[in-house]
C-alpha cells in the first residue's frame, strides 16, 4: 500500500484526545471490550505507510500496547 488508507488501531489503556494532532489527526474513542477492560479506539484516514508506522511509534513510546491494527479501506 503506497497511498492513503483508512485505519483502525486499538490500544490497552487510555489515551487523551489531545494526542489526536501527534497521531496523524485520527479520530480517538474509548471502547470497553467484552471483559471490561479500557481501551483506546484510533481511527482515520492515513497518508501511507511512514504516516502509518509514525503513528505506532508514537504509540510505542507512550508505552500503550497495541491490540489490534485493520485496514478499513485504501485507495
């Protein structure tokens, strides 16, 4: 994929909306999974793949494991 994409990515733990502009503008919820635990939701649409890893290491370095990354739609 070297276009733009949408993408789902999930993290255990919460994340403040604030970061939403230092993770490429995507959009933050906070979903609770099935055995309650709390989650962050981060969706949006993603320049390419550097915007896409850029996004992960910025989660990398908050220490906030990733659950779960989909790729919604590209093109």
């Amino acid at each position: 994929m070297e276009g733009p994409a949408t993408y789902r990515v999930e993290v255990r733990g919460r994340l403040d909306a604030d970061w939403s502009s230092r993770l490429a503008g995507m959009d933050i919820t906070h979903p609770r999974r099935p055995d309650g635990e709390e989650t962050t939701a981060l969706e949006g649409r993603i320049a390419d793949q550097a915007a896409l890893a850029g996004v992960l290491n910025t989660l990398y370095e908050l220490h906030l494991p990733v659950l779960s990354v989909q790729c919604l739609e590209s093109g």
